[in-house]
C-alpha cells in the first residue's frame, strides 16, 4: 500500500468500484445504510485502499471497531496460529483454554475488584440480549430503563431499548414491554433549558421523583442501561455526575445499571473503559467492537454472584470463537501496552486542534469527547444551535472525495473514531481535509 495517505487515482467511485456497487444493489439487504461508495480492498494501520486503488485516511475505523489499526501484524499472527490449530469447537458444550482465558482477563480488566463472570457472543446487540436475560433472570423483574438517543442493537430485544433513529424500530413492532425511555443529559442541548455549565442530571430526579411515583413500579425495573458516552445519538458526553447519581439511584431501589461500552468501550476514550472517566462501577458491562480488532465478538461481564442462571439458560454457538478469542487477547495486551495511553494522548491534541473551530467556523456549533471518540456538531446558527444535517452529510461526501474517511452520528454531528494507533501526522492530515471541506461546506 501506498506510503502517501490519502492517495486518490481515478473520479470516486472508480470504474471497479462501480461493478460492485451494481452487484451490491442487486443482491444485498438494501437495509444498509452508506455514506458514500468506498468499496475497500485491503486496509493496513489507518489506511484503507478501494478496488481502484485509491488509498484513504481512515478516521471511521469499521465504525470504532479496529482499535488496534487494520490488519495490525501481531493480531494477524495470533489470528494465523489460531486458525492452524483450532477454529471452532462451540464454548457452549465443550471446553478449551482460550475461551477461560480470556474471561479471565475481561473479568481482571473491567472495572470492580469483585468476582466476576462472561457470557459470549458474536456482537454488541448479542452481548445486550444477554444483558437483558441476566438482568431479568437474577431481579425477577420484567421493566427497564433506557435513554433517547440511545443505540443497543437491531436484534429484537436490544431494538426495543434503541431509540436513535426512527426508522430503526419502525415496522417491527410489538417490541418488547416494559421499556421506558428518559432524556439523556446533554450541557449543549439540556433538556431542562441549562446552559452548559449548569446543565445536571434531571432525568434521574425525573425518573425517581416522577415516573416511580406514577408509572413505573421501581420494584419493577430489572436495569438501567445506559452509554457511559452516547455513540449514534451524538457521541455525547454527559455531564460528570450523571453515572454516578444512577448508581446511587438504581442502588436505592435494588435495580442492576449496565452500562453499555461497545462504542466507548477498549480504549476509545483514553482509559480501556469510558465510566473509568467517573470512576463508577456498573453490575453488567458490555463491549464489543473493538475487543477484537475487527473479528465478532461481544461480551458481558457480570458480577458473578448476578449471573446466577443455570446451565441452557443461555448460550451462543459461535460465541467466544477460538480465532476471535486469539485476536482479543492480542489486542488487549497491545491496547494495554501502548494504544490506551495513545488514544489519551491523540485525543487530547485532535480537541486541543478543534477548539477554536466554533468561533472560526459559524456551522461549527459544538466540539466535544474523550479520547479518539470526538464528535463535531453542525448548526444553522450557533445562536439558535438548529441542526444542520445537510451541511454535515456534504462535508462526510466533500472528506470522502478528498480521501477521508469520517461518519455522522445523532442528527447533524461528524465522529472522529479512527484506529487508536493513530500519529499527529494522521490527525494533522485529517484535520487539514476536513477544515478545507468544511470551508468549502461554509461557502
């Protein structure tokens, strides 16, 4: 691959990329949502090169799932080892040592000095699914809580806790009773009407002082399930002592909070777990996407003495797959290693570089994260703070062009979620692309 990244040869998309778009259109779920027509060949560290030959700057990272880069060479040994020896055996009925393994280091490496346990599956909405029967299993409660905003999974029970996009639920109901949804506290956008500096968390003062006391039996709710940082719904940094005021509520009332770290979690914002940011500790985490640097596998990790279900209670066929479990455990000890701290250090200096931004660039409305999981909200007028959705997918479609690769989340915000491994030559270079695009959106 091409040392000179972005490297853009033919008019996007290429005459090969074309053929397979045409093939795609034919015989695949037209369900798929795509930003722009890149049709990738091969991908190394964050460089990605299409059938045609062009090479991007990958700032989207197979949407925050390949921490460790594409196609990092140690993850791809582990990967080759493992496919040598042992590809499948199903951890459901039979034994082998990866599968303990790593639930030994999940359990040593996510939050809480207490005993813990993992249930495997292929993806996050897999791992929420188990979150769900544990939390219901173990309370004999049926209700949960979620937030708008929110994104668990298209399967049908993690759907009925999204509540992102309109158009992922509708259709496909009845979806699952007994879930209520409350606003997730955003200081851009405060639904209580704060400013930024005085936004709190009134959705747990809500969700106790009103719905229990009308609508909600608290001796109902099994769980809360919330995004220590919301992903698809903006990637939305809550203020500091909302995680915190959930634990305390949901301990009051015996209700289990799990929190859901398949976007935020593995590093992304700087610590392997986004709520080490607030130092609150969750019964049930889940995580995925990057757990494996692009192989499937999700996870929830329970205290043990919550997932007290028995054997056949649950289970997966390809959960916890052996090569998927090798790449996991490479890409823990290379995340520990060196590409945590990184994605500290990167993140820091990519909102250092975007801070000016809102007072340079009038669409720029709102510039906020942690680590490499940065959001960039685009307004009509920072004094009204009204969307912009069409000035945001015009920039996603001008960086493409130019050889970026960056997505939207939430209505009009542009994520920065490259691979952790990125240098400040990347993210000079992406920055450079995208404030020459956004200038170009601005005109």
């Amino acid at each position: 691959m091409e040392s000179k990244v972005p490297s853009i040869k033919t008019q996007l998309p290429g005459p090969e990329a074309r053929k397979i778009l045409a093939l795609d259109q034919e015989f695949v779920s037209p369900s798929y949502t795509r930003d722009y027509p890149l049709v990738a060949q091969r991908g190394q560290g964050a460089s990605v090169e299409d059938v045609d030959g062009n090479v991007f700057l990958d700032f989207a990272a197979g949407i925050a799932v390949v921490s460790t880069g594409h196609c990092h060479p140690e993850v791809v040994r582990a990967i080759q080892r493992q496919a040598e020896t042992l590809i499948h055996m199903s951890g459901t009925d039979f034994y082998y040592p990866l599968l303990a393994q790593l639930a030994q280091k999940l359990a040593e490496i996510t939050p809480g000095k207490f005993p813990k346990r993992v249930a495997f599956g292929n993806s996050g909405a897999e791992a929420i699914e188990a979150a769900i029967k544990i939390a219901r299993y173990h309370t004999r409660r049926n209700r949960l809580i979620a937030f708008l905003g929110c994104f668990h999974g298209r399967t049908l029970g993690a759907l009925s806790l999204t509540a992102s996009k309109a158009v992922q639920r509708r259709g496909f109901g009845p979806l699952l009773s007994g879930v209520t949804h409350l606003p997730y506290p955003n200081p851009y956008r405060c639904s209580a009407g704060h400013g930024a500096q005085e936004c709190d968390c009134d959705c747990t003062d809500f969700l106790e002082k009103q719905l229990f006391r009308t609508a909600v039996p608290a001796d109902e709710v099994a769980a809360i399930i919330v995004e220590p940082i919301q992903g698809e719904g903006g990637y939305i940094v809550p203020p500091q002592g909302f995680l915190g005021r959930l634990r305390q509520l949901a301990d009051r009332h015996g209700i289990l909070l799990i929190f859901d770290e398949v976007q935020c979690g593995m590093g992304r914002t700087g610590k392997m777990f986004a709520c080490e940011h607030s130092g609150v500790v969750p019964d049930i985490l889940v995580t995925a996407k990057g757990i494996a640097s692009g192989l499937p596998l999700g996870v929830a990790v329970a205290r043990a003495e919550v997932m007290d279900w028995g054997p056949g209670a649950h289970a997966s066929t390809f959960g916890g797959n052996p090569v998927a479990c090798a790449a996991a455990m490479e890409t823990i000890r290379l995340l520990q290693e060196k590409y945590v701290a990184n994605a500290a250090r990167m993140g820091e200096y990519i909102l250092g570089r975007l801070a000016d931004w809102p007072s340079r660039h009038p669409s720029v409305g709102h510039v906020r994260g942690r680590g490499l999981m940065i959001g960039m909200e685009l307004v009509k007028s920072r004094q009204t703070r009204e969307p912009n959705p069409e000035a945001r997918n015009k920039l996603i479609e001008e960086a493409f062009q130019k050889g970026l690769l960056v997505l939207g989340c939430g209505e009009s915000t542009l994520r920065l979620m490259p691979p952790l491994v990125i240098e400040q030559e990347h993210a000079d270079t992406a920055l450079e692309i995208l404030e020459h695009c956004l200038s170009e959106v601005e005109q």
